[in-house]
C-alpha cells in the first residue's frame, strides 16, 4: 500500500474537525443540500472506520512490525474530536434551514 493510503481516516476526520469549526464561527462555506450529503457521508464513513486498525498520524507501524497496523490513539483521538464538533452541527450555518443538521 501507498503511505497515503494509511491516513485516509485522519485526513477526513482533520477536514470535518475544521470545515465544522469554521462553519460554527459563522463562515457560510455549504451552499447546497448536495454538499450536505456528501458531508453526511463523510461522517457516516469516520463513524463506522475509526474501529479499523490503521497506522496512526505518522503512517508508521510498530517498530517491531512495521507493516502490522493497530489501532493508534492519534487516529481515534481525531476522530472522536470530529464527530462531536460535527454533533447538532447545521451545515448552512445557525439560524438557516434545519435540514442540513449533522
């Protein structure tokens, strides 16, 4: 596998930490329900992957083995940060139609 390949979860669960930051700062980034989905499933993805063992935020392995994946606390501590940002979360910003809510 390519090295990038290892950092998927951490990657989509660093993106929704901070587009969720931002949005509740007041900054208007979802324009469509469309955007909403795929940020819906985004979120269904890092809710049902942080179980997977992986090679945590450096990619690296154990030193003992290093091509033998585990779950790491850098993946699943980023995780769990995402998903409660991201709970109550009102993608077209507070005030707007309640559709779009995480």
């Amino acid at each position: 596998k390519q090295w990038y390949q290892r950092r998927v979860r951490g990657s989509v669960s660093l993106y929704l930490f901070y587009l969720a930051q931002m949005i509740r700062s007041g900054l208007v980034l979802i324009y469509t329900l469309e955007e909403c989905h795929i940020i819906q499933n985004l979120v269904y993805y890092v809710e049902r992957a942080y179980r997977i063992k992986d090679f945590g935020m450096w990619g690296q392995g154990i030193r003992d083995r290093p091509e033998e994946p585990e779950l790491s606390a850098s993946s699943i501590g980023i995780t769990i940060a995402a998903l409660r940002v991201c709970d109550g979360l009102n993608l077209f910003g507070e005030g707007c139609n309640h559709e779009p809510v995480l």
